[in-house]
C-alpha cells in the first residue's frame, strides 16, 4: 500500500509541473526546425567542402 500510495503521489506531481510548462505554437514549431534543418545543411556542405579540399591537398602533397 505504501509503493501505490508513493506512486500516485508522483504521478500528481508529474502532472501538477505538466500544468506549469509553456508548449510551443506549431508555427513556432515549424519555423524552429526549419532554422535547424537548413543551419545544419548548410554547415555540413560547409565542411564537407573543407574536407574535399584538404583531402586533394593533401593527396597534391603526398603524390
């Protein structure tokens, strides 16, 4: 009884600090992961171009 009694208490916890979160709008939403999406394309071309770069340098070097 104690174990069951431990655990609605938390549950009513869980959801007393559920009440207190501030959610997001879905444009919000929509334009957050579009800022992340096009940010981390953009920085993964960026270095994947240092890469092809330094890769044919290097091979210039070593030849």
């Amino acid at each position: 009884m104690k174990l069951l009694k431990r655990v609605r208490s938390y549950l009513a916890d869980v959801v007393a600090e559920m009440k207190k979160v501030s959610w997001v709008k879905r444009k919000e939403l929509f334009t957050t992961t579009v800022v992340v999406i096009v940010f981390s394309s953009l920085l993964a071309a960026f270095i994947g171009l240092f890469d092809f770069v330094f890769a044919r340098l290097l091979h210039l070097v070593l030849r």
